[in-house]
C-alpha cells in the first residue's frame, strides 16, 4: 500500500507542471472568456515557433551534460545583422543605404554563420579546454552582449532601432497558409520542418546516438571508440544552427530590433526543454517534449500577459517555473540512482 501511494505521489509530482498549466487557463478562461480562440492559439504557436527551434539546440546541449547562457545575446547579434541586410531598399534611415536587394538566403547563412562561431568556440573551450560550459557560455554570452552594442552604434547608427525591414522578409516570416478559411501562420510550419529535422539527427544519426551515448557516460563513450572531443563541438555547432535559424525568424516576427532584442531568450529555451523532459543529468530527451515544453511555457506567458500582470509578476512566475521543473527533474535523478 505504501508503494503505491508513494507511486501516485510521484506521478503527481512529475505532472505537477501540467496541474499548473490547466489552473492558469481555467482561471484566464474564467476571468476572459474571449481567451478561447484560435487568434489565441495561433499567437501562442507562434511566440513558441520561433522559441522551440532555439530551444531544440540548447536541448542537444543539456542532453550531453552542457548548456549555452550565450543564446540570447548571440540572438540579438543575430537579429541585428540579420535586420540591418534586409531592411526595406528605399528607408531612408537605412544602416547601410548603399546596398540594395539582399536575397533572403543571404540574411539567413549570415545569422547561421555568427551563432555557429559563438557556439563553435564555447564547445572548443569545452572539449579541450576542459572548461564548464556554464562559464564557458557565461564569458561568451557578455562578448555577444558587447559586440551586439557595437554593431548597433556602427555605422552612424548610434544605437538606434532597427526596422522597416523589407516587404519579401515580413512575407516569407509572417505570411500564412489559408486552408479551409482558417488562417495557418508560416511559423508554425517552419517550427514543424524543425522539429522533424532535429528528430532524424536525433535518433537516425550516428551524431545524435553519440549525444546520447556521451551524456549518459562520457568514459563509457570514450572507451567504446567515440572521439568526445569531436562530437560535443559539433553539438555545439548544431546548437548553433538553431540558434541562428531561429532569430532570422524572430527578427522579422518582433519587426524590430534594439540592444535588448533576444535577453533571457536562453532561460526560456532552457526551462521549456527541461519542462519538456530534458534531463540535467544527461542522456535524456527528445524533440516532441522540447516543443511540447516550450508550448506549455508560452501558453502560461502568455496567459498572464493577457490576464493584465505585471511582467514583474511574470518573471517571479518563469523564475518558479523553471525551479519546480528542474527541481522535479533532480527528484527523478535522485530516485533513479
């Protein structure tokens, strides 16, 4: 009998997040009615498409025992360039007024390429350097802070926002399907390609099975003939690709983009894999979770946002999010050994 209360109480603990989820939007429901729409819901998904894509990178890194507090800066590095490229051909507060029409794959291997240097270099100091990947991230997220206020106040710029981004940018990022009246935002797509992407590197890739393999036991991964120190900087460099991927989008989704653009992106990215089942312990996760994570995270924002609470509240409630999910998720580490 004992075993099996103890059994309940645990499944409790473990769906507790959930619990909390269904009482924040009993409550938004009660209190605003009009919440239940599919305006609602399409926005949810979109704030989270964007999100999801950033958080399926760092995710690979929490698998392998790691994580990147750079992120968010280095999104904001991203949006920024990415802003100044394409920004609309006849502004006439154009960063760089010389240059014309920039195809889109230009402004996307561009973000790529910044994220990929940032993330290539953290999991360098990682994998040869033998430094943690908390501090690691940590100098690298205030270099990206730095070189992001510098970008913004090149230029004859001095800091100002960037905007007015052109028409086939917003087109390609905020453009929408319409299948049976009902309209179906692009983002959402992109956020689906993704996901079925990181699901095949996951689980059909030696890459994703080294992840794996080297965040349950990196000697055990070492010993059976896997070269360690290569695959976590490719990790790193994977991480990279989503984070770049994903602020090329958020650049055109947000429209414009200042010094702040992309702060505490990470603690989001973070807190919905480990909402979605990513284990700090390593070894742990998969992409479905991911998504589902950073959905359930956006749903609750947002369900603040539109309730009227002050962001003040909100980040108290984000902050207790992330303890309670990591805390259950040390609770089912604990157990386990």
């Amino acid at each position: 009998m004992d075993k099996t209360k103890q059994s309940v109480k645990d499944r409790l603990l473990g769906y507790s997040l959930y619990f909390i989820l269904l009482a924040i939007l009993i409550i938004t429901i009660i209190l605003e009615p009009k919440f239940v729409s599919f305006r609602n819901l399409s926005n949810i998904l979109q704030m989270a498409s964007t999100r999801a894509i950033i958080a399926m990178g760092i995710s690979g890194l929490i698998i392998i025992n790691g994580t990147d507090l750079s992120a968010g800066r280095v999104v904001g590095c991203c949006c920024a360039v990415s802003a100044a490229l394409l920004q609309n051909p006849d502004y006439a507060a154009k960063m760089f007024p010389n240059l014309g029409h920039v195809p889109l794959i230009v402004g996307w291997l561009a973000s790529v390429a910044i994220a990929v240097a940032f993330a290539a270099i953290i999991g360098l100091c990682v994998a040869y350097l033998h430094m943690h990947a908390f501090i690691a991230s940590l100098g690298m997220q205030l270099a990206a802070y730095g070189f992001l206020c510098l970008f913004m106040d090149s230029n004859g710029n001095n800091g100002q926002p960037l905007s007015n981004l052109a028409e086939h940018y917003d087109n390609f990022v905020k453009g929408a399907f319409t299948i049976g009246g009902v309209r179906i935002p692009y983002l959402i797509f992109y956020m689906i390609i993704a996901a079925v992407i990181m699901w095949i590197v996951w689980n059909k890739t030696v890459l994703g099975k080294n992840m794996y393999a080297i965040g349950g036991n990196i000697e055990a991964a070492r010993v059976s003939g896997i070269n360690v120190e290569k695959y976590i900087v490719l990790i790193f460099i994977l991480s990279g690709i989503c984070v770049g991927t994903g602020a090329f989008l958020e650049c055109s989704r947000i429209g414009s983009v200042t010094a702040v653009t992309g702060q505490n992106y990470e603690f989001d990215a973070i807190s919905g894999a480990v909402i979605g089942g990513v284990s700090f312990a390593g070894g742990v996760g998969t992409i479905p979770g991911v998504v589902l994570g950073v959905i359930i995270l956006q749903t609750i924002n947002y369900c603040l946002y539109f309730l009227g609470v002050s962001s003040y509240y909100q980040y108290i409630a984000r902050g207790l999010i992330i303890i309670i999910a990591v805390a259950i998720d040390v609770r089912k580490y604990v157990k386990k050994k």
